[in-house]
C-alpha cells in the first residue's frame, strides 16, 4: 500500500532527517514507527501527504506516485491524526469530524455546513466506535477533556475513507490508561475498515502491545524492521542509546 | 558610562544621574515655546480668558459674551418643543370632521411679514394643534437616523467581507491583490463620513441614501482591516489539518477560520453599528438625511425650544443604545 524507495530528506540547514529508506508497508497493516526525539519520525510521516517534500527516492501511494499532480488525490486518501490534534475548539464535535469530509462536498453545502444524512450516520458510527456519547456529538471541541478531543482526531481522521492513516504521536500527551484505550481505539477503527495505520510512539512498550510491525528510526535511518516479537532487549536499548538522556523505554514500568 | 576607561574610579566619583541639566532645560524651554505658539493658534488662551469671564459673570461681575449665548439658548430652548401647530389653510386635503389622534382646532392670529414694504400683516385663522406633533415627527426622523446606521453597517459588511479576505496575508490569491485590497481599506478609512457625504449628496441629492452610502464606505475601511487582521491572527493549526486534507481555501477559511474569529468579528460590528448611528445624527447636516436636517433647519431659524427637542431625543437614543449593547455584549460572550 505504502511504499518508500530509497528516500532522503535534507533540510536546509544541512540535516539529514532521513536518509536512504526504503520501506513497503502492505495494506491492513498497524505499523509503529519508533526512533528517539529527532530520528525523522515526523518528517518521513509528513512526506506522505506533501507537508514535507523528499529530497530525493520515491513515495508511493497504492499505485499513485507522490508528485504535484496527484498531491491532492493523495491527500484524500490518507487521513491525519496530527500531535497536536489541531481540532476546531469552537466547532462541534460532529462538525469536526465532518471537517474531514469537505473535500468531497460542494461549497455552497459547505458554507451552511450542510452535510448529507449518511455522512453524518457515518460520523456517528466513528464517533461510537472510538467511544464516544451522542451527548458530546453537539459539545464544542474545547468542551472535551484531552483523551476525548483525541478520540474526535481519530474520527476525523477515519471519516473519508481512507486507505492509510497516518498518526503522529497520538497518545504523547495522555496518561498511561487513556493512551492504551486511544489507541485501542484507533486499532480497532483501522482493523473495521480494513485501513492501514502508519504510527509514531515514543513509547516502546505501547508499540510492542499493539504494533503489527515496528520499524525503528535511528538519526534517519531504519535500524529495525519487524514483528514485536523479534525486537530483542538488546535491540530496545541501543535504539535509545544516542538519543538525549531521557528514560529508557526499557526500564518503564508497564502501567 | 566610563566603560571605555580601563581605570576604574572610586565609587565617590562615580559620575550619577542628574535629572535637571542645561540640555534637559533648553528642551523644555523649547517645547514650551511651540506648545503656545500652537495654543494660541487654536485660541486655547482666549477659551481660558472667556471661561473665565463666564464664570465671574455668573456670580455678578463684569459681562460675558459666552454666558450670555448659552443664556440666549436656554430661555428659548426650555419649555421644550413637543406640540405642533400648523395653520389650517397651508394644510392639502384638510378635513375638518377627520382630525389626527388628540388633534384639536384653535383661533388664532397669524403674522406675516412682506419683505417688500417691510410691514408685518395679521390675519386671524384656524390653526390644527397635534400636542405631541414635534415629539412625533422628531421620533421619526430619530428611527430613520437609526436605520441610515444600520444599512451602513450592512452594506459596510458586505464590502469589508470579501475584501477583509483579499487583505489577509494568508488567504489572499497574489500578493498584489493583498497590496490593492489593503490600500483600498485604508483609502476607505481615510476619507471622513462628513466629506464623502458633501460629495455625495451632490451626485445622489438631498436625503438619506447619500448618508447610508457615506457611512458604509468610511466604516468599511475600519471593518475591513479588522476582519484582516483577525483572519491572520487565527490560529495555524486546525487550518493546516484541513488543508493537508485537501480542503480547499475557502473552505478551510469557513471550517477552521470562521468559528474562532466571529465573535471577535460580532463585537467589532456591533461598535461600528453603534458609532455609525451616533455619526448618522451629524450627517444630515450637510443634507444626508436622518435627524440632522431637521436640527440645521431649526438651527438656522433660531427654534431653539424645536433644537432642544431634538437634542434631548438624540440624547436619550444614544444612552438607551449603549446601554442595549451592553446588554447584548454580555449575553453573547
């Protein structure tokens, strides 16, 4: 479904962000992407839907090349669940998850937020999937507390269909339970529709819970590729040892 | 201020602040002596003089020309005008058996002055007496003034809107178009109500059009530039969320834009609205209808007690206004 062919991100202030990958990512897959702060998690994830363009390699989408012709098909068929949600705060909860719909209505539908009845069902259904209440379906955004305005994003994010969603450290800011039940969530939103999730964490032991597969990003390189259940206590480690002091992933205590 | 010396000095000779110095006095010479040129220019020392006067012609000494014109106003303007009485014969189609509400009919003598001769005639005639004629007709005139302010608000709205939008930074096609959108704004804003309204009596005529069309043009201006800078000042993400979705322009402007800047944009109008009916009072006195006419007209004919009138109106209509939109502001936050 995703493909990249020895891709290279280069900044222009000279880094690396991500250098030579190449990965294919088959379709109905749950992949996590881990590195430590800098690994150039966010830019090859943000070099699938034209935020960031490739220096140089390929990114394909199904059979579409990325490139300024097809950019904007691209767009509608990746959803985005980004870090910091980026969710409306004065619009309704429904009409944020709608939002995600308005390439495909007509302007003048949109202008008086007009959006077709199945549509709206549709939301509705994402909207319970992720576990939320018909009494939050007309409560601003801003209303919600933290791990509700992320369910809202993951709904957004599911709402056009897409074959891949992309999300970018969706459980950064959630304590330990929230962040097991959002991306449980999003697990079973991606597996009902049969979509490919591509994932950043920063947190290991979420990615071996949950992950189909894990690929690890080290200073723009991919230093592992595999199931949960190949990524060794060695392996965990020396992922982390470049990055900043911070605490290692491994020695967290599972909540 | 020694930093350039390498030998340090004892904190004793430690040069300090001193606040008055030669310089600093030579300066405030100079102001001073600008600063009176300019008052005497505006007459600013005459106002100290006359009031002065004023006030001691009010406790019995000396006289004062001031007193004296606000004296002339106020035995005339009180008791304040509020009946109206017309000679029967300059009425059309009067009818003696179908009198207007609380209307009744008086004898009385009617003067005429002949500019020819220079002699006063009397006639006695009937006169129709309205006893809250004035106050009526002054009402009107007062709701006219209110809708003149408020068709230039809307029209403001609908020619600030889409230019609002040409002038943000962020959403605007080109930047050319950003540059023309916002010179225009500022061309808007810098011709005054008053001076768009003399033209524009000339082309239209006397009445209210010329003063709606003035408003909405100069508060335009003001609107405009607003709705701008709100739009610029939205915040980033949500819009790039739904433009990396591939949500058109307008859309994302309507979707992530529209919700977080209207209410600021609500208040702006709602000042606007406010201030366009307060400046709809004045326009009428260069002919743009509402209110003003009717004040110049008796203005010029010394109705004082008529001017009074309209004033107390004005001024009851500009308090119950704000104290409205107070109200309003309150319950829309």
């Amino acid at each position: 479904m995703l493909h990249f062919e020895s891709t290279c991100c280069v900044y222009n202030d000279g880094t690396r962000a991500v250098d030579n990958v190449s990965l294919h990512i088959p379709s109905g897959e749950f992949c996590v992407l881990l590195g430590p702060s800098g690994a150039g998690k966010s830019t090859l994830m943000n070099m699938i839907n034209g935020v960031v363009e490739p220096t140089s390699g390929k990114v394909t989408l199904g059979d579409l090349p990325l490139n300024k012709k097809n950019l904007s098909t691209i767009q509608r068929r990746v959803g985005m669940i980004h870090q910091q949600l980026h969710l409306v705060p004065r619009l309704s909860v429904l009409h944020n998850v709608l939002a995600g719909l308005l390439p495909e209505i007509g302007f003048w539908r949109s202008v008086i937020k007009s959006f077709p009845t199945e549509s709206q069902r549709h939301a509705c259904q994402l909207l319970h999937q992720v576990g939320m209440e018909e009494k939050h379906l007309l409560r601003r955004a801003s209303a919600l507390s933290g791990g509700q305005q992320q369910r809202v994003a993951i709904a957004r994010a599911f709402i056009s269909k897409p074959d891949v969603v992309l999300a970018d450290e969706p459980v950064a800011s959630l304590d330990p339970a929230m962040s097991r039940s959002v991306l449980q969530s999003l697990k079973t939103a991606a597996r009902h529709h049969g979509t490919t999730v591509f994932c950043t964490l920063h947190q290991l032991d979420y990615a071996l819970e949950f992950a189909d597969r894990i690929v690890a990003l080290r200073q723009g390189q991919v230093f592992f590729d595999g199931s949960p259940n190949n990524m060794d206590e060695r392996t965990q480690s020396q992922l982390y040892d470049l990055a900043r002091p911070k605490p290692k992933a491994a020695s967290q205590v599972a909540a | 201020m020694n930093s350039h010396n390498e030998q340090v000095r004892h904190w004793q000779q430690w040069e300090v602040y001193r606040a008055v110095t030669p310089k600093n006095l030579m300066l405030l010479l100079l102001v001073f002596i600008l600063l009176s040129i300019s008052a005497h220019n505006t007459e600013i020392d005459k106002a100290f003089v006359e009031t002065g006067k004023a006030a001691l012609s009010a406790v019995g000494i000396g006289k004062s020309q001031v007193l004296d014109g606000a004296v002339r106003f106020g035995a005339q303007a009180f008791p304040i005008q509020i009946s109206e009485r017309t000679e029967v014969t300059r009425l059309e189609d009067f009818d003696r058996d179908k009198l207007p509400l609380f209307a009744y009919l008086e004898k009385g003598e009617a003067r005429e002055y002949d500019a020819l001769t220079d002699t006063w005639t009397s006639d006695q005639t009937e006169f129709l007496v309205e006893p809250i004629g004035y106050l009526q007709k002054v009402i009107i005139k007062m709701w006219e003034t209110i809708e003149m302010g408020f068709w230039g608000t809307i029209i403001s709205i609908m020619i600030s809107l889409p230019l609002g939008i040409l002038a943000s930074r962020n959403y605007t096609p080109h930047r050319l178009v950003y540059s023309f959108a916002r010179g225009w704004l500022s061309f808007h804003r810098a011709m005054p109500e008053l001076i768009i309204a003399l033209f524009l009596v000339l082309m239209y005529g006397f009445g209210p059009i010329a003063g709606v069309l003035a408003l909405a043009i100069h508060t335009s201006g003001v609107l405009g530039k607003f709705f701008a800078d709100e739009i610029e000042n939205a915040p980033p993400g949500p819009q790039m969320a739904l433009g990396s979705s591939g949500a058109g322009k307008l859309k994302v402007l309507r979707y992530a834009v529209y919700p977080h800047v209207y209410p600021a944009w609500i208040a702006y109008v709602q000042y606007i609205f406010e201030r366009n009916i307060r400046t709809a009072t004045v326009l009428g006195i260069v002919g743009a209808g509402g209110i003003g006419m009717e004040l110049k007209g008796r203005w010029d004919l010394f109705d004082y007690d008529h001017v009074a009138t309209i004033l107390l109106v004005v001024f009851l209509t500009v308090v119950l206004l704000e104290f409205g939109s107070q109200k309003l502001r309150k319950s829309a936050i």
